[in-house]
C-alpha cells in the first residue's frame, strides 16, 4: 500500500467535504494543513478499503470496521448531533460543534458548549441518535 493515496480518491474527498459543507452548514477548518490531512487520510482508505473510514480513529480491523456505518465519513456523530472530532467539519472559528451532544460526550469535555452557526442545516439523523447508540452497542464484539 503507498504512502500517498491516489490523486483520484484525494479529489473525491475535496468534493465530498466541499458539497456537505455547503449542504449541511459547517466549514473547513481555518488552520493551514488539517482539512487536507483529514482527506488524505480518508483518501488513504478508501483506497485501502473501499469507504472513507474515519481516519482519526483505530480499528483492529478496517474490513470489519466498514461492515458498520458508524464511523464511515460523514459518521453517527456527524449525522446526529454535528459533531466532527478530526475537525473537518467545523465552525468559522474552526472549532467543532458541540451543542447537540449528549451530556458526557467527550466532545463536550474537550471543548466545552460550541454553539451551531447555522442550526437550520445538517443533522440528517438528529431522529436517530438513541437507534443508532443502541446499534453500535448491540454489535457483536
Ligand atoms: S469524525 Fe466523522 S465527520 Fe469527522 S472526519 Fe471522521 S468520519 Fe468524517
């Protein structure tokens, strides 16, 4: 497996994080170099796997990781409460969103109360949350 992912997934990601931006109201971060280390990082495994799986996290098994839609780009927490951890999709000041998340979320704990610029966009599946925790607990280990 190269380093580098290949030029076409990298420009698949800057469209998909160009178009949910725009289609759910949060923003690429501010701070030189992290949005493109989130897309190459996505980049990388979607050419590794298949799906751009949340590069900011460890899995003992990608394969078996993208079986679950939990942590697939745009994941659970994003689609739900808005909430992106690698910073990727972020506020105007580059901060991720945070108000939505439950009380213990370690979104929360990291940064405190962030409120959504543009609460009328995004959170395709604010409906879901409780199915999908219950989803994700109920997975065989
Ligand atoms: S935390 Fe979620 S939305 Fe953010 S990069 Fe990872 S999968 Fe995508």
């Amino acid at each position: 497996m190269p380093e580098q992912p290949s030029e076409e997934s990298i420009q698949k990601m800057r469209a998909f994080v160009d178009r949910y931006n725009a289609k759910f109201g949060t923003f690429v971060s501010p701070v030189e170099g992290v949005t493109e280390q989130v897309i190459l990082g996505l980049a990388k495994n979607v050419d590794e796997i298949g799906r751009p799986l949340c590069p900011c996290r460890f899995y003992p098994d990608k394969n078996e990781e993208i079986k679950h839609r939990t942590w697939i780009c745009a994941c659970d927490d994003m689609q739900i409460y808005k909430y992106c951890h690698c910073l990727l999709f972020v506020n105007q000041e580059g901060l991720p969103i945070t108000e939505y998340l439950p009380e213990g979320h370690e979104g929360r704990e990291i940064y405190g109360l962030v409120e959504d610029p543009i609460p009328e966009k995004g959170r395709p599946l604010k409906n879901k949350g409780p199915e999908r925790e219950q989803e994700r607990i109920d997975r065989p280990s």
